[in-house]
C-alpha cells in the first residue's frame, strides 16, 4: 500500500500503481497509464486473494468511490495507515524522530460521519450490471459523484457512512420528487430544479437537512419541505438554499430556515458548539473528541499557558482548551467561520478567547504578538497544503515552548516539520484514524523547543 490507497507493484524495474487491489493479490494487470517513471494500472483478472482481504459490506463498493478500502480489514486499514504517517515523516521530513505511537483507531468504522452531501441527476450512472441486463433503469438518481465525474451522479440505495435517518431523508427525499415529478437537476445543461441535499447528524440527537434548488418555485418547494417535516418530526433544523450559479457552493448565498432553529449543536466535555448550514465541524464528531483530547495532553496546559490556535476554524479546538489555558487567540481565514468561534465562546461562558480573522501570515504578525504576549504554546491545524512559509518563518521567530502540529496529510506536515528542525525537535508523534475504510489519516506531532 502506498499513496492515495493505490497498491505498488513492479514490473520489469517500473513502479506500477494500481487501485482497487490488496496487498498479496496475483492479478493480470492492464496498463491504463504510462510515464517515464511510472505506470498506472488496472486489475482484469484475479488469480489468488490476499489473505488481508475481507467481503465489502456495501452494495456500492467498487462503483461508488467513497470507501476505497472496504475490501481490507480495519485492523490492516490501521496498519498501512500508520505505514503511511511513518514512510512520509522519514522520507520528506528527514529530521529524527522518536518512537511513534500506535496509530489510534476509530471506535466506529462504519456510521462515523455526521455531514452527508447527495447530489441530484436526470441521468443518473448505470452500472455495468444495469447495463448488461437490457432493462430499462430509472435515470432520475440522488447520490455520489462518479470518481473524477463532475457530472455524473450514482444513485445510492444504502450507505453507511451516517446513522440513520440519513438513509431514510434521503430515499424520501428522492422518492418524493420522482413521484411528483420534481425536475431533477441536469449538470451539463445547466437546468433543472433539484441540486443538492445536505443532511447533518448531531451527537446531541439535533438533525439538519438543507435543500439547494436551483431557482424559485414556492409552491414546489413547500410541498417537499413539508412533506419532510411531517415524515420526520425529529429534524430540528429544515432550511432551503436557491443557488443560481455554477456550482453547488453557498456559502455566498442566503440559507432560510423554513422551519425549526438555523443551527444544530455538538457536544464535548459539557461544551455545545453551535453548527449552522455553512459552518465547518469535524465529520466524524466521535473521533474529533479524541484527537482533540490528544492535542490538550501534547499541549502540556496547567492553567497558565497563552495558546495561539492556528488555523481555529469555528474555534473547536480553541473553546475546547480554552478552561485549561490563560488566553486563547484563534486565527482563521474565513471570517464567517471566526463569527462561529465566538459565539461558541459566548454560549459556552468562555471568556478567555480572542479570535481573528484573515490570512494566517498576516494576520500572524509582530503587532499581533506585542498585543498579546510571546505564545507559550502553538497549536496549529492547517489544510491539506500545510503551512505558508512564511507562517512558519513567524513560528521559528516566535519560538514557542511547545507546538502541536495536527495535521491532515502527513506529508505537507513532514515538510514543514523539516522547516521547523531548524529551532525544534519532534518530541511526539501520534498518528489517527478519523476516516475508516479510506486512505486518509490524521496525524499530531508535538514538537519543543531546542
């Protein structure tokens, strides 16, 4: 196993990637794509199963790209995982580093999520199976992207990626609107009516469904949100979105709450964080409280500590340490996203938070510092890119006692760690699972000051 969930195999001294396989499988490969360096490849023929191998358990899987490797067992998922973390850390940081510890998994690997994104399409995909049957198939589908197709939706009967009612919502939801004669949205034309359907789960039992529509159309719309409304009385936040554009991004557009309260909440430690239709919260909100509760524990916080949290988001890891801390200063690029973070602070009582918002390598600045004093600990969690190199030019000058690095690609983490050895040392190294039955993992590095 090796980047992105592929499998690497060699052929004739070239390196040969190729999905859909487990490790130990004897296959006939078809080369799909050929480089100087490397080829891509396909699997047309199995001849032994590796012994790693176990039954996927959706009806989906193969077709669907969501869960690339529900053909693996978890406890092997864990091991490329950490592998992963381990080979990206060597190979790219090249600093030294300690022991690792062992990779912490997912008390739940399927239902884990709490956000689910459905798309509609008047020509949904077929499968091979549908196609091969002569049979005439419903094309009106509501349901994932095609990998790599930006226009191409497979409906979903099942997925067990969220708890229920989700599947439910959603079979509904798309039953209705065949039954009614809804329009289905159609992506290469531009027209249509149906775009999107959100659904948000939430651990304190609070349940958000939003419907983007791609126009006005009062009497349409209020038939299919009522209808929700009386199917399933336990939604406590229904709300519409018209979007107009290109594309099925809202967050520059007005979202109405039709009817209960515009913002579901989550719960950690006796702390509500207030999610509303365009706020940002770990998706799987069971496994966040654990790495959460790791980057408290690497941060070393006795009370007395000024923490500047990087990259804050809604303030969940900020308001989390915030009892154990002096002073909190979050710093977030999306100013909607920094409105989030305080009014978690107000209605949490939280009065030791300070939270900015703008891009992090100027906003991270020497007024800043003089404002509010020398951190004593950093936390940051940047995107998927890492840091700005400049931001970790301000951290090297800065020079914190402590740095907790959380990071979401292990390798743009290595990079900036290698940055970092210049005035740090990696004291820690915790990889974590938040995404089962896929390739991503998590990691926190906690790093001191030499």
């Amino acid at each position: 196993m090796v980047a992105e969930g592929k499998c690497l195999a060699r052929h004739e001294n070239m390196v040969v990637f190729v999905g859909g396989v487990a490790p130990g499988d004897v296959v006939d490969l078809r080369v799909t794509r050929k480089k100087k360096s490397f080829m891509e490849a396909e699997a047309i023929n199995f001849h032994s199963y590796s012994e790693v191998r176990v039954q996927p358990f959706c009806e989906h899987f193969g077709t669907c790209g969501g869960c690339k490797w529900q053909h693996i067992g978890y406890d092997t998922q864990l091991f490329y995982k950490q592998k992963q973390v381990q080979d990206n850390l060597e190979r790219i940081g090249k600093v030294a580093l300690p022991p690792f510890d062992p990779i912490l998994g997912s008390a739940k690997d399927k239902f884990y999520r709490n956000k689910l994104e459905f798309t509609f399409s008047n020509y949904g995909w077929l499968t091979n199976e549908q196609i091969k049957s002569g049979e005439e198939h419903e094309r009106r589908a509501l349901g994932f992207h095609m990998p790599g197709r930006f226009d191409k939706i497979l409906d979903i009967q099942n997925c067990y990626l969220q708890p229920e009612p989700s599947n439910s919502i959603r079979l509904a939801v798309r039953d209705y609107a065949r039954a009614n004669n809804l329009v289905f949205f159609d992506k290469l034309r531009m027209n249509g009516w149906l775009r999107n359907l959100i659904i948000r789960t939430a651990n304190t039992g609070e349940l958000m469904v939003i419907v983007q529509v791609y126009h006005e159309d009062e009497e349409a719309l209020t038939g299919l949100l009522d209808h929700l409304a009386t199917t399933f009385p336990e939604i406590t936040s229904l709300q519409y979105v018209v979007n107009g554009k290109g594309n099925e991004t809202f967050h520059d557009l007005e979202v109405v709450c039709y009817k209960g309260l515009p913002y579901i909440h989550e719960e950690m430690e006796g702390i509500r964080f207030r999610v509303g239709p365009k706020s940002f919260y770990q998706t799987n909100g069971d496994q966040a409280y654990e790495l959460y509760k790791l980057t408290r524990e690497f941060a070393g916080l006795t009370g007395n500590e000024l923490v500047y949290d990087l990259y804050t988001g809604a303030g969940t890891i900020a308001n989390f340490v915030a009892r154990q801390s002096r002073e909190v200063i979050g710093i977030e690029y999306v100013p909607s996203a920094i409105e989030d973070a305080k009014i978690n602070s107000q209605i949490n009582d939280i009065t030791n938070t300070t939270f900015y918002a703008g891009d992090m390598k100027d906003i991270l600045s020497d007024e800043l510092i003089e404002r509010h004093g020398r951190p004593d600990v950093v936390i940051t969690d940047p995107p998927r890119a890492g840091m700005d190199e400049k931001v970790v030019a301000k951290l090297l000058q800065v020079h914190a006692d402590r740095i907790v690095y959380v990071s979401c690609n292990p390798a743009t983490q290595a990079r900036d760690l290698e940055l970092l050895s210049e005035k740090y040392d990696v004291a820690r190294v915790q990889p974590v699972d938040m995404f089962p039955q896929t390739h991503h993992v998590e990691n926190i590095v906690l790093l001191t000051a030499k």
